[in-house]
C-alpha cells in the first residue's frame, strides 16, 4: 500500500457469495452498476444463520413476488468478518429510491406482509442497518457486471477528516496505474451519502469509499493478487 495511503484512511475487506447466481435483472440495471446503490445489512444472531434465515427471507421475497412488485434487490451471505447477510438494492437516481420506498406502505396488502415477515425475522437479528450511496464513475475501473457473478469482495475506506481530495488523487492514480499495469482489473466505486457501511463510524464524520469487486470465482482473488503485484512493480518501474 502506498505510504500516502496509509496515513489518510483505514480499510476494511470483507468477501461475500451470493445466496444465489445472479443475472443482471436482479440488478435492475442492464448496463453495468446502477447510479445509486443501497444496502441494507442484517447482523445475525450466533446459530440463527444458514437455512434457517434462508426460509425467513423467503417470506419478503413471496410478498413482493404475490404483489406484483416492480422492486428489484439480490442477497448476499458473509463469508467474512462477522455473520451477515447484506441486501443490494440498484437505482437509476435518489428520487427512484424514495418513489419506490413510498410504494410500500401505499399497498395495504404488501405493508401488511412486509411487516409479519419483518417481525419473524427479527427475531433472528443481533442488529440491522443501512446505507445509500452513489457511484463514483471516476474513481472505477472497467464496467462491472453482476450476470454469472458468484462472489463480491468489498473493501470500505474510512478517510480521515480533511482528507478527502488527497485520498481522491490518490484513487485516481491507482486507477490509471491498473489501466496500465493490468487493465483487465475491474471495481465499482460508490460513495456513502447516508449511513456508515463502518460499524462505530457516525454518518458525515468521515467520507467513506465502497468498493465493489465482483467475481465469478475465488481463483479471481488469486488473480487479482498478481494485477497488483504488476501494478506495484510498474510503479517501481517508473
């Protein structure tokens, strides 16, 4: 890691599988990344996990499915850090996601449903929260798509107050580096608007970075282990 790095953000990797092969209309989005992107995490209980959280899921996904619902969102399990399962949602703007967050409650029949299922589920739940972020288009590389996709790594970056354009330079030098060095290498990088994706972190004390990388198998890691030791050694190069 660059030493300039080290002393402007903390970071955290996480990786995590899908709960089931994603195509791209899990997404919403046909085309690459969606321009806002929430994620809603649940934190669960020791033992409450596997199956038996699968078949509590189950029930928000029978209640948007038997109301028709134009809602689009996919799963993901930790296979990381602490048990969670992170749910991603796709929108093409801010005022996308509040038109369809409001068409929950509008449907009686769908809140209705929407609030049994959360009440079961919760009772699985060592804690929830969320998150919404936009993505930063300038500081990705390559296009990603999720369609074959079977495994997400993500890494958080935690700024430190006053930092931001330093660690905005410096993202922009790794991406141009990789072009180079490795230019099959791809991410999707968003910014968190609302939310903190870092337990113990308050919104807005720092500015948080949230980087998508997604794979369609572990040997992806491996290889991605070499791009950057290429990446490293263009830099020595130079």
């Amino acid at each position: 890691m660059h030493a300039l790095a080290r002393k402007l953000f903390l970071t955290s990797v996480a990786l995590l599988t899908l709960a089931a092969p994603a195509s791209s209309p899990l997404y919403g989005q046909e085309d690459g990344p969606p321009k806002v992107l929430v994620v809603q995490r649940e934190y669960l209980k020791p033992g409450k996990g596997g199956m038996l959280h699968d078949r509590s899921e189950r029930a928000f996904v029978s209640a948007f499915a038997e109301a028709k619902s134009n809602s689009h969102y996919f799963a993901l399990d930790s296979i990381s850090g602490p048990s969670r399962s992170l749910f991603v949602m796709g929108y093409d703007s801010f005022a996308d996601w509040e038109k369809e967050s409001a068409a929950i409650p509008g449907n009686k029949t769908l809140a209705a449903a929407v609030d049994h299922a959360s009440l079961m589920d919760g009772d699985l739940l060592a804690s929830y929260d969320s998150m919404a972020s936009m993505l930063r288009p300038d500081l990705s590389l390559n296009k990603g798509h999720i369609e074959g996709t079977r495994y997400f790594e993500i890494t958080t970056f935690v700024i430190k107050p006053g930092h931001a354009r330093e660690f905005e330079e410096l993202a922009h030098m790794y991406v141009d580096g990789f072009r180079k060095a490795a230019p099959d290498t791809h991410w999707d990088c968003f910014q968190v608007m609302y939310g903190s994706p870092v337990m113990g972190v308050p919104t807005g004390a720092v500015y948080v970075i949230f980087i998508f990388n997604t794979m369609k198998s572990l040997a992806e890691t491996d290889k991605g282990n070499e791009n950057f030791k290429k990446f490293a050694n263009s830099g020595k190069a130079g």
